[in-house]
C-alpha cells in the first residue's frame, strides 16, 4: 500500500466548474497535509495546508480534512484554464513529507 | 524574499561519470529535502537534513549517491557512477518548519 494515493486522473472539466481532488494516506499519525500545483516542466509550488479535521478556503480552494478517514481533498471552485495542472498532495508525518503521484487536472474553455 | 535556488538547472553526462547538484535553502530555513522525481510521478524522498544533520537517509541508494550540508546552510547532492536509470529531475526544498518550499529542480540526463 503506498502512503499517499490520490485519485489516477487524469480529471478534465468544463471552465467555472467544480474540480474535486482526492487523497489518503496511511500514516495514521500524519499531522500535516498540504496541497501543491505544478505546472508541466515548473516545480512543485504550495497552494494549500491543513492541520486539523474539517475545511480550510483560500480563495477558490477549499481544502477538506477527516484524519477518522484519513483522507483529504481540495476543491477548486469556478475552475479557469490557468488551473490546469498536476496537483500533489503531501502528507508530513512521521515519514517525512511524502507526495502521491498526483492528479492531472484539465480545465477546457 | 529569494526562494531556493538550485544549480545546474540542467544536466546531461555520459553513464558512469559523476554528477553533482547544488542547493542554497531560503535564508533562515533549518530543514532542507532532496527529493527524486520521474515524469508523471510524485516527489520521492532522498534525504532530510535538520540544520547539518541528515536525519532521514533511508530512501537514498548510498552506494552511489552521497550528500552533504556544509553549516547547514547549502547541500550538495552527488552521484558518482551515474546510471541511466538516474535520468530524474532533481529537486530541493526548505521549511522553516512545516511547509516546505521547492527550487526550480535540476534535470538530469545520463546517455
């Protein structure tokens, strides 16, 4: 099992709709969770943490936290192009930060 | 305030030649990540430091890799006898604490 899995993608949706992101992780004692864009041959770039259960908005990102579940999920709300990229969750526990393999997210005009 | 900046930002060298990659944290940042990543994968983990200790090496293949952070400040990253599978991108990242905070990645290429 890896320790952070997040939904394969790749997810592609129309421009002003909701994008929903999805990720778990196995590290029950992960206390930090972050989510991080990158744009195709850019570097990782954070966007959103989370430290503790329930939502967390920034702008158009909602970041959502059930530690029960072990799970946690960023919305993007009235998706634009300029969204279009990977998205990385990265859990920090006792293993370090790991990273899944990421969701490629299209954003169609 | 200058982000993290890691030279070369791109690299091809023949197998079996050494490799080093370089990287100057954020000012102020103790921790400091080397991560391995491959095309459509996520970062993986080679090695944390705390200031100038490596206190998580376990993910990094220490017959032919090697770091060091000098002061804890810069770190180098070597290889040394690259393989063709070391063909990655390279990436640094520091934290003050809790989020860390990626460099542009060096490219690797070994033919």
């Amino acid at each position: 099992q890896k320790e952070v899995e997040q939904n394969s993608g790749p997810l592609s949706v129309p421009e002003g709709a909701i994008a929903s992101l999805n990720c778990t992780y196995s590290d029950r004692g992960s206390q930090s969770f972050f989510w991080y864009r990158q744009y195709s041959g850019k570097s990782p770039e954070l966007i959103m943490s989370i430290y503790s259960n329930g939502d967390k908005e920034d702008g158009r990102f909602t970041a959502q936290l059930n530690k029960a579940s072990q799970y946690v999920s960023l919305l993007i709300r009235d998706s634009q192009p300029s969204d279009s990229a990977t998205y990385l969750c990265a859990v920090n526990g006792i293993n370090d930060m790991r990273f899944g393999a990421g969701t490629r997210l299209t954003v169609k005009p | 305030e200058a982000g993290v900046v890691q030279s070369p930002r791109y690299k091809i060298i023949e197998k079996k030649q050494p490799v080093a990659f370089w990287c100057n944290p954020i000012s102020g940042h103790n921790t400091l990540y080397w991560y391995l990543q491959n095309l459509g994968q996520g970062p993986e983990l080679l090695i944390r430091y705390e200031n100038e200790e490596a206190v998580d090496d376990s993910q990094l293949p220490k017959d032919r890799f090697s770091a060091e952070r000098l002061k804890g400040v810069d770190s180098t990253l070597k290889i040394q006898p690259a393989e063709l599978g070391d063909s990655a991108v390279y990436l640094c990242a520091s934290s003050p604490g809790v989020e860390a905070f990626f460099g542009q990645g060096t490219r690797l290429t070994v033919v």
